[in-house]
C-alpha cells in the first residue's frame, strides 16, 4: 500500500494551498483531485480561438499571507484594481479604485454619501477581517491564542470609540437594503450593494442578515488594495497555474483525474484513501479540501461516524443560487457606451435594491425571474491571445436557483435567453455576435466541478454556519470528529471566494495539533 | 337551540389513552382500577392488591402487559451494521436466537435510552425500549441496507414472571421451553400463528416475555391464564414489577437517568459511565455514536456522576432522599427505594456526584423525609453502597428451570 504524511483531497486552490504549505514544512504530500487542477480556476474554450474564464473570473480576495506562504508567482495578478460599472437605468456609474475610492456618474452629494458609507464599511470589515486568518474561536475548547486573536479584535473594536462599536453591533446583522437606504439615494448604488452582498447566497437585499455578503467582500483585497479587484491575465486558469507550480516546487506529489472514492476510517480514525481505481493510499493526515457535504456523506462510511453528525450535515444548507454563462463574441460588446477601458473590471446591471430582490423572490420558490441581476467580465479584453477577433464574456446570473422547478433541462435554455437579451439591450448588436454560448446552471457546475449544489461558498455563510458553526459544529476548526481527518475547503472557516484562507488555516492547525 | 357540532374528520382526541391489546382482560381483572398512561396506553399501577401482586412475582407466576413498550423492527443485509452504529455493544457478538440489554447514546455519548435487543435471524432485529426513538433510527439507518419500521402497535407484549413461570408455559403446551437459557428466544407456535418466547425480563427472576401479533393477544392471554390458575398466576400492575426491579438492581428510563432526548437541563443528562452502564461500552467494536465522546470523557476524567445500589440502616424507604457524605456534604439523590420483603433490607439506587460513589464511598448518609401526620419526621441514616442486584436468584439462571 502506498503511503505519505498527508493527503489532500480535492485541487482547488484551497486543496492546492493546504498542500504546499505542509509540504514547505517538510510533510510528503499527496494531492488527488477527482478532474483538472484549479477548482473553479480554470481558463476554457468556448469555442474554437475564444478563451474565457470557466467559473469563477475575478480576484478580489486572494489573502497575502496566502500568497506568502506558498510562495504564489502573482504575475497574471500584475495590474492596477479594475473598475465597476454599474448599469441601471439611464448613465452608468463607475467605481475605481478599491471599491469605489472614486466615483464617476453621480453627483457630488451622492458622491458624499457614497463615501462615507464606504468607510464604515470598510472599517467594519478591517475589524470583522481580523478573525478570518486564523482558526475561529471554538466554545469549550478556547485557548490561549483564541483569547489573544480575540482580545486584539475586541480592542480594534474599542480603539474605533464607543459610537463605531455601537455601530457595529447595530449593523452586523441587519440587511443591506436598509443600510444603503440610510445613506445613499442613488438606485444604482443600491442595486450594485445589493447585487453584492447577496452573490452566491440564498438571500435577497432585505433578508436578515444580509449586510454580512458586503462586509465579507470588503474583507478582501487585490494588489494591496482593500476592496480592489483583478482579472487575471490568461484566464483564472493562469492562477490556477500559479497555484499548481507551488505546490510542484514545494514538492507536492499532484495527481490531477484521480477521484477519492472512499475515506477509510477505523474505530474513530481517518487512516487512509481508497481511490476511484481501486488504489488505497494511507497517511496519519487527510486534508479534504472538497465540499464537507460529499466529504462525510460521501466519502464516509456512516459506520464510522456519528448520527448527529449525518443528521447536521443533511441539515447543511448549500444550494447554489448562480449561473454562469460564458459566451463568444465577435465583436466587444459596448457596454453602456462605454470606452473599453473603462469596461476592462466588471459590469454589473443591477438597477435598484428592488430590482436584485424582485431577483430572488421567485428564487425561493424555484423559478427564476424574467429579468436577473448579471455580473459581466470581459476575460479576453486586451489580451488578443485569448480571443484574436472579437472577445470572450463572462456573467454570472443572481438567482438561479439549484432546485428550478421546471428542471433545468428546459430551464437553461430559457434564462439564457433571457439573458441575451438583457445584455443585448445594455450593449446592443451583442445577440447578433453570439458565435458561441456555454450556461451552466449550479446543477451543472456541480456535476462539471464535483460540487455539490454548485453552491459558491460550499454552503451558505449565514450566522448558522460560520465561525465555529462552519460547516456545522461538530467539524468545525478543520479538525472533525474522525482523527486524523481535517477539512479544507470555502465549506470551512472563514468560507468562499478565492482567498486560500480555508487552506492556510487548515495547513497551519494541522501543523500544530498533528506533529 | 344549540345545533350539534360538526363531527371532525378525525376522532383521536377523544381517546386520550390508547388500550392495548389486553385490555379487555386487564379492565375485567382490575380491581384497584389504578390506571395511569405508558406511552399514551392504558396501564394499570396495581391489578387487585401491589403487596400480593409483587409476591405473585417471587413466589408464585405474575403476567405484565409490556405491550406500551415501543418496538422497532430492523431487517437487512445491512441491520447488524446499523445497530453497531447505534448501540454500545458489539451486536456482531450477539447470535440469532439471542437477545442483549444494550443502550445507546447521542454524539456527546449522553444516553437516549436502553433497551433490549433481540436477534429474530441473522438479518432481523427488533429493539424494545421505553422511549420513541424512530426518527433517530431511521437517521442512523440511513446509507445501511436495512429497513426500520415501528412495531409498537402490531405486536403485544407480555412478561410471565416469578418461580411458576416455566410451569405455566409448560402447562400452556409450549413444548420445549425448557431449553431456553437465559436471554435465549424461539418461536412457538399458537393459533396457526406464532409467538416469540424469550427468558428474559426485568425482576431479577425465572421468566419469559411472549410477543405475539396484536390480533392474536387475547387467545395467547387466554391460553397462559387458564394453564396459570392451578399454579396462582395473578396479573399485576408496574408498583409490583417496580419493586422487584429495584431488587434487580435494574434502572428505567426518564426515573434513574432522564434521556438525553429529554432533559431540559443540559447537565441532566448522563454518559453510560455515569449509570453504571460502562460494562456495555465496547470500544474495541466498529465505531459507534458517542464512541467519540466516552472515550474523551474517561481520558480526560470530566465524567461528573455514578450511580450506586445503596444499603440504607432503617426501615423507611429513602425515596427521593438526598445523599449526604459525612452528613454535611450533599453527595448526590436517590432515584428508587424500597424496603425489599425478599432480602428483608432498605435498599435505594443512587444517582451521586463524583468523587462520592466513585473515590470517596464511605461516611455516606440519607435524610430520609418521611410524612407522618402532617409532620416530617427528617431521619438522617447511614448508608452503605453495595454491587447490584441486590437480589440473585439461581433459579433466574437454572437450565432447565425448575417447575417450582
Ligand atoms: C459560478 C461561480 C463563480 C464564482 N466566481 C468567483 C469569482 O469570480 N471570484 C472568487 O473569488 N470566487 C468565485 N467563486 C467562489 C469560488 O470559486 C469558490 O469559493 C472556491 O473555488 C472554493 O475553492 P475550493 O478550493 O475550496 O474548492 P473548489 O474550487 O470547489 O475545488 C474543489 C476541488 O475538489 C475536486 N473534487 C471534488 N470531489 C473530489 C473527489 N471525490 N476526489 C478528488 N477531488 C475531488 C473538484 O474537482 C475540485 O477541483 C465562484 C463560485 C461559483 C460557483
């Protein structure tokens, strides 16, 4: 039987960081990802000449000590932060800088107002960002770091004064339709905040709770720049790569279309892998950076573990709500007029806070609307080697819910047409120019990406399941009631999006508790 | 006028408490008309006189309808599996044809029930335990090739208890009784169907349970009573099987420990270590629910209670009575109590906090609270922790049982 110090299951780039940080710390690691290396980091062919990004298409919270810790080539990530532009009704507006530090296309007063929500909330988030580098505080089991990591949050807290922490707790739980009603009147920006914070969760603007998708994405940064955002040159695919020479230089043993079929565990110990082809490959260590769901539902036999814990993870809430569409163009489609440069971050068609609710009501009720909020890149924009004549588009539709009544056999066809008409009509002659178009609904993004629900944060990142609740109770703090078995992946603490952060954790408590 | 009221569709509320399939026998018998509600069904406290009836059990034959007991069935490929998921003992261990007192516990290894676990055949199980228990059956079940069904209400239940019980089987016509060892089971026939005979129960004596389809209860009742009279079978109510329980040293559900499923205060609750279950915990088996929990819990020493049999000085049973260490320190609380009339002894089982029970066992007291004419008579008493059962009886074990 083959064996090692620590297998990692899954690619992605969590699975990725996990395993070239242990590797740096002298551990014989290795890795199996069921498809293609990258997760959702991939750069496809939609058709034949026209590169786009297949899933996920732009940086905004990539976490430097990631980047360090790995030793990350950031080349494809050199460039100033991208902008915004936010198309509702009439003139769009555009943020630059790091989340709007300069607005274009609203008034001075709005500007204003703009501007100072944006510092409470970025001030909010440096606070609420402190607690997502490391292990979350686990109730019972606190130690003396938590108190530390605890103690500086709590002072950053009081050093803001009285009134901002009062603020906080006033805010933290509340909804983003209220607290841009509170200081902006601008639909547009409303429709961008509220675009934002609901991305990739089963919630609309005014559900409870909502704010906490904008602070989490304030948490971020690209290029140094809170708030900022890149598209990576080549393609997410290209970071991908970045990510997989890590792990090669730190001597990760990769084994890329090798899906683990079964978690083998022993009387309360995770001891081995049995892969698909029937190979078994044992480690004292198994990091699984796959959704937490199929890792113990799946990969588990329930033999081994304990009813309440199947019964928390039956409960786990993780259906994904967002399609992606990826189309090739013959042409650059003029969004809002707009020159190319400006065009070169993302687009966002979100005209009010009512338009991304009205969004997700029929989303509860597993329908999608006739007229979705859209998120568009341009991956190909500037880069002839990604499309030699026109341009590659990007989009993600908010909601597209994973249980769609009609089923979505029917159902894609349906809302990618409606979707090329929304954009045809924020960029006209766009529909004409179709050369190709590729919509994956989260049941195809779960079966193309081995991801259950096809949920964006491998399971929804409301107070019920974040901090020591994330993914549940029991299997929170990387650790789980399997010794020896760990978890890794967005479905751990601090959740999704491209930071590495759950695997930088995972890495650094495995590190500690298993020597 | 007052117009009638329109007849709702369902008519359950009208009937509170549920009658078991006995019933019609039990009502004609009932003397005391003492009845309570097991389990949402008729039961009766005492039949005719709780004194007679518990000497029915240690000398003569009692019959009990255990029918209120909730019964699962578990059957597949997959159900030995399932229930070493579920319960604490190895269930590989177990053989068809036999039967094990087993418990199982939640993922912090806090209790949820004990029960008794019976191996119709290699693949089919059914578990009888005091609590409902289905939705967490089914949850544990879940991804094993089996199926769990509850059988509550198609399946009646009896205990034939006391020293003449194998005579009234015998008498009955259950040809080959007497092979049954203890904790043995087979099928009998009776009426072109079937019963379940197993030695098992819950006085510490010789004695059977006998599971029969709902529809067949009657003519087995009948065919048990009339073979019993020359033999003085009696029936009985739970204050006579209580008694004889305690001599046993047996606990219950929901009075010597509350569930884990049940109790409001979340320090209520107990690991199997905590009432004297520990025996049971197989940690050397596959894996099981709250495996985890025990195993941290005995590491790391954190278990807080212990349950003892107490040897109590007087004749007052200490029911409800705190335990005192030195008489000063509040060491713990008496669960069940009787004067025992078989042992002629004041015994109690105890719930105490450690280290009392577990490293200081000595200089323990009881402040007995006894009501005497609108007075209480507070009687401070010392107390001694003895092993349970109080009571062995050979006869319990004797193969073949003697006829008595
Ligand atoms: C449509 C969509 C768009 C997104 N866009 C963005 C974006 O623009 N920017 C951003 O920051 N975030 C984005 N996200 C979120 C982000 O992509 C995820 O949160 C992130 O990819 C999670 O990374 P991960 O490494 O934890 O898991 P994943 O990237 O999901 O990787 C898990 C890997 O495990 C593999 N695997 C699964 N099962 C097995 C098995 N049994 N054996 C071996 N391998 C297995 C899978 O093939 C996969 O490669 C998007 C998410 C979605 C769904």
């Amino acid at each position: 039987m083959t064996s090692c110090d620590a297998i990692v299951i899954g690619g992605g780039h969590n699975g990725l960081t996990a395993a070239t940080v242990l590797a740096k710390a002298g551990r014989r690691v290795m890795l199996f990802e069921a498809g293609a290396l990258g997760g959702t980091m991939a750069t496809v062919e939609v058709a034949p000449g026209y590169r786009s990004s297949a899933l996920s298409h732009l940086v905004n919270r990539l976490a430097p000590e990631v980047v360090a810790a790995t030793g990350l080539e950031m080349t494809c990530l050199a460039a100033p932060p991208a902008p915004t532009v936010v198309l509702g009704d009439g003139d769009p507006v555009i943020l630059r800088g790091g989340y709007g530090a300069r607005l274009e296309g609203v008034g001075a007063e709005e500007a204003l107002a703009f501007a100072s929500l944006r510092a409470k909330l970025m001030g909010q988030a440096a606070i609420l960002g402190r607690m997502l580098g490391h292990r979350p505080p686990m109730p019972g089991d606190f130690g003396l770091g938590d108190a530390w990591h605890l103690g500086l949050t709590g002072l950053a807290v009081l050093r803001k004064g009285r009134a901002e922490a009062r603020d906080l707790m006033r805010m933290i739980l509340t909804n983003v339709a209220d607290v841009a009603d509170e200081y902006l009147t601008d639909d547009r920006l409303k429709g961008l905040l509220s675009f934002d914070a609901t991305l990739g969760a089963h919630l609309g603007p005014r559900s409870p709770g909502s704010l906490l998708g904008l602070h989490y994405r304030l948490t971020g940064s690209a290029g140094g720049v809170a708030g900022g955002q890149i598209v990576p040159r080549g393609g997410m695919g290209t970071l991908a790569a970045a990510f997989v020479s890590a792990a090669e230089r730190a001597g990760v043993e990769l084994r890329p279309g090798t899906r683990v079929a079964r978690i083998e565990a022993v009387q309360g110990r995770a001891t081995a892998v049995t892969l698909a082809g029937g190979e078994v490959v044992s480690a004292p260590v198994i990091v699984s950076a796959i959704h937490p769901g199929t890792t113990f539902l799946r990969l588990v036999d329930p033999a081994e573990i304990d009813t309440g814990l199947t019964r928390a993870f039956r409960r786990h809430r993780s259906k994904g709500n967002v399609a992606k569409l990826n189309l090739a163009l013959n042409h650059i489609p003029a969004f809002g007029g707009l020159a190319e440069a400006d065009l070169a971050g993302r687009i966002v068609i979100a005209r009010s806070t009512d338009h991304v609710e009205s969004a997700f009501n029929p989303a509860k009720y597993g329908a999608f609307s006739p007229d979705p909020a859209i998120e568009v890149v341009l991956p190909s924009l500037g880069q002839p080697e990604m499309a030699a004549k026109g341009c590659t588009l990007s989009a993600l539709i908010q909601f597209a819910p994973y249980d769609l009544k009609e089923g979505w056999a029917g159902g894609a066809p349906r809302l990618l047409d409606t979707v090329l008409d929304i954009l045809d009509r924020h960029a006209p002659g766009l529909r004409a120019g179709v050369i190709a178009a590729d919509l994956l609904p989260p049941t195809e993004i779960e079966a193309r990406c081995g991801l259950p629900g096809g949920h964006w944060h491998h399971g929804e990142m409301t107070p019920d399941q974040l901090l020591f609740n994330r993914p549940v109770h029991a299997a929170a703090g990387y650790a789980t009631p399997l010794d020896g078995l760990f978890l890794a992946s967005a479905g751990s603490h601090p959740g999704g999006g491209i930071s590495g952060l759950p695997g930088l954790n995972a890495a650094r408590h495995v590190l500690e508790v298993a020597r | 006028m007052i117009a009638a009221r329109p007849q709702p569709a369902q008519g359950h509320f009208r009937t509170p408490l549920m009658e078991t399939p006995f019933h019609p026998r039990l009502a004609a018998l009932a003397e005391t008309n003492d009845w309570y509600g097991w389990a949402g069904m008729k039961s009766l406290h005492s039949v005719y006189d709780e004194e007679l009836e518990y000497f029915a059990i240690r000398s003569t034959a009692a019959l009990f309808d255990i029918s209120p007991m909730a019964k699962y069935r578990v059957r597949g490929p997959g159900s030995e599996a399932m229930l070493n998921r579920l319960t604490l003992r190895d269930v590989r261990k177990l053989a068809p044809g036999r039967v094990h007192y087993t418990a199982w516990c939640d993922d912090e290894g806090h209790v949820l029930d004990d029960g008794t676990l019976f191996r119709l055949a290699p693949d089919d199980f059914r578990l009888c335990c005091q609590g409902r228990h289905l939705p967490w059956l089914l949850d544990t079940a879940e991804g094993f090739d089996c199926t769990v069904t509850d059988e509550t209400d198609e399946v009646a239940g009896l205990a034939l208890q006391g020293p003449c019980s194998f005579a009234v089987l015998a008498a009955a016509g259950f040809t080959g009784a007497e092979t049954l060892k203890p904790f043995q089971l087979r099928d009998f026939p009776h009426e072109g169907g079937r019963v379940t005979i197993s030695r098992t129960g819950f006085t510490g004596d010789l004695g059977y349970e006998l599971f029969v389809a709902a529809d067949a209860a009657l003519t087995l009742w009948d065919r048990l009573w009339s073979a019993g009279q020359p033999l003085r079978l009696k029936a009985i109510g739970y204050n006579a099987l209580n008694r004889a329980r305690i001599e046993a040293g047996f606990i219950v559900a929901g009075a010597d420990f509350t569930p884990a499923d049940q109790a409001i205060r979340t320090d209520r609750v107990r690991m199997p270590d905590e009432i004297g279950l520990d025996w049971m915990v197989d940690l050397t088996k596959s894996a099981f629910t709250g495996r985890r929990a025990i195993a941290a819990a005995r590491a790391k020493g954190t278990l807080k209670h212990i349950l003892v049999g107490l040897d109590i000085a007087d004749n007052t049973p200490a029911e409800g009575a705190i335990v005192y260490h030195r008489g000063k320190r509040e060491a713990g609380v008496v669960s069940a109590a009787i004067w025992s009339p078989t042992l002629k002894r004041n015994i109690a089982i105890a719930s105490l906090d450690r280290p009392y029970g577990s490293r200081l066992t000595d200089d323990l007291w009881v402040e007995i609270y006894a009501l005497r004419e609108l007075r209480y008579a507070k009687l401070m008493k010392p107390a001694r922790i003895v092993p349970r059962p109080f009571l062995t009886l050979p006869r319990r074990s004797a193969t073949p049982p003697g006829r008595f």
